[in-house]
C-alpha cells in the first residue's frame, strides 16, 4: 500500500511539474464519526491550483477501507502570529470492502488550522462535517464528521 501511495505521489509532482510551487505530505485520521478511523492519508496541495487531494487508507482484519476528498478553500486568513485558519467546500467518496460493502458520497465543509514551524514544512489540523448519501443500503442523508491532523512539505 505504501508503494502505491509513493507512486501516486511522484507521479503528482511529475504531472506538476510547471506549477510555481507543490505541497506533499500526509496526515493521520482524528478518528471522528464517518472518518477513516486509524487511516494513513496522503495530502497533496498545489499553490496556484484547487481543490487540495487527499487520499486515505484503513486496511483492518478482513476489511479495507478508502476514501478520497477534494476541497477548496474559499476563506484563508493569519489567524494568529504564525497560525492560519482555512475553510471551504469540499466533496468526498467514501468505500468500505470485506464481509460487507458499502460506500457513500457527498459534500463537506473543512476548517482547519496550519502553521509553517520552519519554511518548507506545514503542520495542519483539519475538521470537516459532511451530509451524503449512503449506498449500500441507500440511506439519506449520510450525516458524520471526517477529521485529520497531518504535515505538508512544500517544493
């Protein structure tokens, strides 16, 4: 699982390779309710292009788990000295294999903090409560709050 997070995060600044500048890293889940509780994220940011991507896996006994967002940020602001507050829109999918299936798609609102303790590494913490629709069974609405706390190195 490793290697394909690798390879996807290469393949990222490869595809990028014009952009001024790209933010790569992970993050951990908060474990919240609807999270990929215990999961490895993958985070990736470019600074002139949206929405940041973030990929995550939770692989459990007899069961896997993976979910993707997509968020833009509409609100990014210095907070206090060098704490910034984001928020914004954002989409997510959601799906669960094993004994059992099930996925779930939607919409979320992240808000999150950041800070740049030294110039090329960001630390961010990161709430984002969402509504979808629940696929198997169907179910409306899919209520939860996804949740992550992560790093970011910047190039």
């Amino acid at each position: 699982m490793k290697r394909i997070l690798i390879a996807i995060g290469l393949a990222a600044c490869f595809a990028t390779a014009d952009v001024s500048a790209l933010g790569v890293g992970g993050a951990f889940s908060l474990g919240v309710l609807g999270g990929l509780p215990n999961s490895a994220l993958f985070s990736i940011k470019l600074d002139n292009v949206r929405p940041i991507i973030g990929i995550g896996v939770s692989i459990g006994s007899g069961a896997a788990r993976i979910g993707g967002t997509a968020d833009w940020w509409l609100y990014h602001q210095p907070l206090v000295g060098a704490i910034s507050l984001y928020a914004g829109l954002g989409a997510y999918v959601d799906v669960q294999t094993g004994t059992a299936f099930n996925a779930s798609v939607g919409a979320r609102i992240p808000v999150g903090l950041q800070i740049f303790p030294i110039k090329p590494l960001e630390l961010f913490v990161e709430v984002a409560p969402r509504a979808g629709i629940g696929l198997n069974p169907v179910s409306f609405p899919d209520w939860g709050v996804q949740g992550a706390f992560g790093f970011r190195f910047w190039f």
